[in-house]
C-alpha cells in the first residue's frame, strides 16, 4: 500500500522535488493569517489545481487523516501529503515549510514585542481584541457544532462534557479520551447521519 | 534547567497528543496545561497570544508553544515546546496515512471519531467561556462581543477585521 501510494504521481504535470514541496508549504505558511484553518482552501489550490501534484481524492484522503489523527491540522496535513508525494523526506520538508514562519515570526515578536503589551496603546488594543476572540472562538464552536453534531447522545455528551470542563474543571484530555470511548462503546442509533 | 525544557516538552507533547480538532479545540488544553497548572503564562498573555496567533500566519498552537517556550526557557524553549506539540503528529500521522483504506472501512473507527464530535464542540465552547470570563469584563466589551457573534453569524467577513475592529475599539475605550 506505501508502494500505491507513492506511485501515482508519474504523469503529473509538475515534477515535486523537496525544495519545491517545501516552498509551497513555506508560502502557506507565511501568507494565511487565522490558523491553520484558514489555510485548507489555499493549499487544496496550491497542491491540487496549480501544481497537480494531488488529485482531488488525494487531497480529500490526506485531509481526512490529518483531521482524525491528533495535533494541528496544518502539521498532520503536511506530513500526510508530503509523504504521499516523495516519503519521509517529503513529510519532513512539507512540516519544516508549514512550521518555520510561524515559529520564527513568534520568535520574534516574543523577543522583541512582548514587553511592549504593556504599553498604554498596546494594552488598549488587546483589551478591545479581547472580546473579538472570545466572538470568534464562540462562534467556531456554534457553526462547528451546527455541521457535526446530530442527534440528543451528542447533545447530552456534548452538555455533560461542557459542565465538566467549565463547573468542576476537569483537565480537557479527559474530555478526548471519554468521548472517544463513548463512540467506541455507545450504539450510534441516533447521531447516525453520517453512517447512512 | 533540563527539567524546566523535558516539562515544557511533555506538556506541549500532551497538547498534541491530545489535540483533536484543530486550534481552537486546542486552546482548552493549551489553558489547561500552560496557564492552569503550569503557571508559565498568566491568564491574559494567554489571551494576547491567542489575539497574536488571528493575526500571524501558521497554527495556533505553533504559536503558542513558541511564545510559552521563549517566555520559559528562552529559544532553546521555544524550539522544544515547539518540537513537543509536533511530535505526536509525527510519530501517528504516517503510520495513520499508511491506512487509510482501513480509516474508510471500519466502523468501529468511525463511530470513536464521531464520539469525539461533542468533546471537541465542548472543547472550544469551555475555550470561550474560559477566555470570556477574563477578556469580557464590563458593558461596553460584552456588547462589542455581543454585536462581534451577530455579525459572524450573519457575514463572512475574515476573522482579521474582528481583530482589526477590536483593536480600535479597545483604543476608543480603554485609553
């Protein structure tokens, strides 16, 4: 199966080296602003209609392992596609793309910007941003909520587990690992549209 | 010293290991881990971070590593938070990828992954409130977070100008 997945990429119109797989994966690292979320479109271009060195299924497979297996989407994606393309080396050269910006850019502002958080203008602007984040991680939640969950087991899991975390503090691996196992073992008679 | 970085490193570790369902599901344990128990970061560096990583480019919880690491233990901490949170993705990610077909086929995967839907959901909402809590703390912010919810709901506008428009905000009202 390693062999079919690496064959495959023979009439592909541009030929994928490490410099070039870790370029593109580099330019979606310093150009997308919001996450890593924020990148999939950008990349399924990138990777899919500008370059073809995945076809669309392709693309929709690595993205499915990236989004089931833990870490950060953008990073699983990565080492998913860039295997996919020229192995292990590839994995590694897509990650060190997708990762050096953001880790470097982060350096720096902690080196040289943190201190000023404290500045008046500074500590005004974040104090307004504030509220924007809580907005926008509030309604990731309720739009997320809206496409994934169906059916009251999830409601009650998903209120059981929201009391635990928010009431009595639970640590958030707890959550993971219960769900986990709630979907393991709990017949999915009612959440069942995505099994239909 | 080296027991400062192998604890940075086993708590970014379990972040990634742990974090299902992208960044902002990652923000609770990120919480959990660096603020909670930790106490490497306070509550509102932690919310500084979060406004920092909307405004750069790359994964949330890349950011944060990087920031804690630094904050912590200087670059050599920045580099192993960072290789602590990317390390469980490394070790499952290809091994994951090798099987997808299976990922397809079975049920019994299938159903675990879709039980994780309410904890993720759950994850991010505790990520709000948490975050709420400390970052909404009087009229004028509740009613900006307030109109900032109706807007993403009604529009798509790109998270940016959220947080280009809470920073004037904050510039109108809390100088």
């Amino acid at each position: 199966m390693l062999e079919d997945l690496q064959v495959g990429n023979e009439n592909k119109s541009r030929q994928v080296t490490l410099f070039s797989l870790f370029y593109a994966f580099l330019k979606m690292g310093s150009f997308t602003f919001g996450g890593g979320i924020a990148m999939l479109p950008l990349l399924q271009v990138e990777l899919v209609e500008k370059n073809n060195w995945l076809d669309h299924q392709e693309y929709a497979d690595c993205l499915m392992v990236a989004q089931s297996t833990p870490g950060p989407i953008v990073v699983n994606l990565s080492l998913v596609s860039g295997y996919r393309l020229l192995g292990l080396k590839g994995g590694l050269s897509a990650l060190l793309g997708v990762i050096l910006p953001s880790f470097l850019l982060l350096l720096a502002i902690a080196i040289f910007l943190w201190q000023y958080r404290e500045n008046p203008l500074a500590h005004a602007a974040f104090r307004g941003i504030g509220p924007a984040v809580v907005a926008l991680i509030a309604a990731a939640a309720v739009k997320l909520g809206k496409n994934v969950l169906f059916g009251y087991r999830s409601l009650l899991l998903l209120v059981l587990f929201l009391g635990g975390l928010i009431v009595f503090n639970i640590h958030p691996l707890y959550v993971i690992i219960f769900g986990g196992l709630a979907g393991f073992f709990l017949p999915s008679a009612k959440d069942g549209r995505r099994e239909e | 010293m080296l027991i400062l970085l192998w604890q940075l490193f086993v708590a970014y570790f379990k972040i990634g290991l742990f974090g299902f369902g992208g960044g902002y599901a990652m923000l609770a344990l990120i919480e959990y881990e660096i603020v909670k128990v930790n106490q490497w970061l306070s509550i509102t560096e932690f919310i500084d971070i979060i406004a920092v990583a909307e405004m750069t480019p790359g994964p949330v919880a890349i950011n944060a590593a990087t920031v804690t690491g630094y904050r912590v233990a200087g670059f050599a901490g920045a580099a192993i938070a960072t290789l602590g949170v990317i390390f469980p993705s490394l070790m499952i990610a290809i091994p994951a990828a090798k099987l997808v077909s299976h990922f397809y086929h079975n049920p019994r995967l299938h159903r675990t992954l879709s039980g994780l839907y309410p904890a993720v959901i759950a994850l991010i909402g505790a990520a709000a409130v948490v975050v709420g809590r400390n970052a909404v703390t009087d009229l004028p912010g509740a009613l900006f977070a307030a109109a900032c919810l109706l807007l993403l709901f009604l529009t798509r506008l790109h998270p940016l100008i959220y947080i280009g428009a809470g920073a004037i905000f904050g510039l109108i009202f809390y100088l």
